[in-house]
C-alpha cells in the first residue's frame, strides 16, 4: 500500500532557560528523530505521557511548525514551508482535531456557520456543511445553535464535522477524547472508526490513553522524550510488547478508579522534565534493567521482528521472543 504522508527524521529544538532567566538558554529536542507512516483508511496511534513530544511531532506532521530536520512528504511532494500560497492549498488534503473543542469554536457564531466557513474561504459550495453536520450526527437544528447550547460530546463533533469540511485525506487527531466523560468517549471514537470506512481516512491519532490508543489504532507508536521507543502492530500490544517503558504503561493501564483515570503514568518513579532529558537511553532514570550501557548510549530503533521495533539495549535478555 502506498503511504499517503511519509515523515522521516523529524527533529524540532525549542529554546530553554532551565535555572531562571538569568541563565543562557540552551536548546533541547522536543522531537528528535522520528519517522511517521500513514496509510489511506488506517490508523497510526502516538502512545506517550504528557511532555513526550506528540503534540510537537502532530504540529510537525501538519505543517505548523517547521522541524530543524528531516522532511514530510505529502502524495510524494514535499511539505510546503508554514504560511506560504503552496503551503495553504496542501493543508486542505491535513487537518488538525484538537482536544479543546469549545476554545476552537467561536462562541458568537452558530455551529453551522462554522462548518461552512472553511468551505467559504476556499470557494466551496457552503451547502456541503449540512451534509457534513448530518455525517457526524447532528441535524439542521443543531447548526441553528450556538457553542454555549452544546454539550461537550456535541462540541468534538462540530470540531470534526470542521475538520471534514474540505474532505480532507488525513486527520490529525491531537487527545481528541481525553477532554470528555467516560460515557461520551466511546461514542466520539466509535464516530471516528465510521467516518474513517466511510471516507477512507488516514489518521494520526496521538494520546496518552493506551486503551482508546489500542482500540482505534492499527499500529502504535510509543514515545518516550521526544523520541519514538517501540512501534508494533496493535494486535501485537499488550502480551507481545517488549519495552520496558511500553510494558511499564500497559502495567499501569486497568484503573477502574475515575480519581485515578487521568494519571496513565507507569509506577516507576515521577514523570520526567522534557527539557532536560538524560543521556543514553532517557528512559534509565526510570527503567528497572538500566546499566552503564545504557546511561552512556542512546540506544538505536532496531527491528526485532516483521513490522515490530523497539530501541533498548536489553531487550533480547529482559524479554522473550516474541
Ligand atoms: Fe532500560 Fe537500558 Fe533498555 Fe533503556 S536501554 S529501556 S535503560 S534496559
Ligand atoms: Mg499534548
């Protein structure tokens, strides 16, 4: 199959003044080194705590921000610099669902305008909006309404109905369900796996959820520090991941406790600064089975069967074959 987006390389430095604002900045890498493959009507899931890059690497991805390595190539063309004419007309065929529905949404206008505006400014028929409100759910009276009349789950589904008004081929989905309840999050995704078949969508589905990442994706991607730590079919999580950091989110998963459904951080020690990572591997501050070894040397993403790779030292002597 051929890929509808390749990134390969990724690299994005942000400027830091750890120790106060006295102190020269230094640079740290966000993202560093990451490769993105996303397929028509399939699914690429981005596994990782908070401060681990994927917002970054999903800013990256889109166009939004320009990396300081590596390249996205969009349908075998490479991706626009931000903001010019070229760059404009490719970000039709991307586009960006974000967690905060309601701070996306202009509160003075009604829903269906919304829907519609994306389609006025490329010179669209606007009358596509109905149908596009109608694919995610919502009737003509519902874009009649404005923001503050919507529920929370309603809101996600202007947002994407917004995002599909261009038809685009590939969606960005940045934590698109982690803002809602628990009783809405099933429904919202179950609506992203539909319009997905219906469309053919390519997703890039980033969250730090690992069972709604599981349940929506085809492969998964875990990252670690700006860095992208085991990939693995979704079919292959779970029993057959070989991480330490992977097997460390997956122990921590079932948490039927709601106080405690926000937290998927593992139970090995506090989550780490994303501006000052360690040398060598960044996860052997964490890691049960570090050694010099891996304090002293970043270890490469290896395969270590078809489709399934991972980047740990160890990983041969802490886990089985799969
Ligand atoms: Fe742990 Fe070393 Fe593997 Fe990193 S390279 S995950 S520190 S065993
Ligand atoms: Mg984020």
């Amino acid at each position: 199959m051929t890929a509808l987006l390749k990134a390969r390389g990724l690299r994005k430095t942000y400027a830091t003044r750890r120790g106060g604002f006295m102190r020269a900045p230094t640079r740290f890498a966000a993202v560093d080194g990451v490769d993105v493959t996303l397929l028509r009507g399939r699914t690429l899931g981005i596994l990782g705590e908070s401060g681990c890059g994927k917002s970054t690497l999903a800013r990256l991805v889109l166009g939004l921000a320009e990396p300081d390595a590596g390249t996205v190539n969009l349908g075998g063309a490479a991706m626009p610099r931000p903001d010019t004419p070229e760059w404009r007309k490719l970000r039709t065929r991307l586009q960006l669902v974000q967690q905060d529905a309601a701070g996306a949404l202009d509160p003075r206008l009604p829903i269906r305008a919304q829907v519609a505006e994306p389609l006025a400014i490329h010179g669209r028929d606007q009358a596509a909006a109905d149908a596009v409100l109608s694919s995610v759910g919502l009737n003509r009276a519902m874009g009649a309404r404005f923001p503050h009349e919507l529920s929370g789950g309603q809101l996600q589904r202007v947002v994407i109905a917004r995002a599909l008004a261009l038809d685009p081929e590939i969606l960005v989905l940045d934590e698109p369900v982690s803002a809602l309840d628990v009783s809405i999050q099933a429904q919202i995704v179950n609506l992203i796996a539909d319009l997905q078949a219906a469309r053919g969508l390519a997703y890039l589905f980033v969250s730090h959820d690992v069972n709604v990442v599981r349940h929506v994706s085809d492969r998964i991607a875990v990252m670690y520090l700006g860095r992208v730590v085991e990939e693995a079919p979704a079919a292959a999580f779970g029993e057959r991941a070989r991480h330490p950091y992977t097997r460390a989110l997956l122990s921590s998963v079932p948490v039927p406790d709601p106080a405690h459904r926000r937290a998927g951080v593992p139970r090995i020690g506090d989550p780490p600064d994303p501006s000052a990572p360690p040398g060598g591997c960044r996860f052997h501050p964490r890691c049960p089975h570090a050694t010099d070894l891996c304090r002293a040397e970043v270890p490469p993403l290896r395969s270590l069967s078809a489709g399934h790779a991972a980047a740990c030292h160890r990983i041969e002597e802490i886990t089985k074959c799969a």
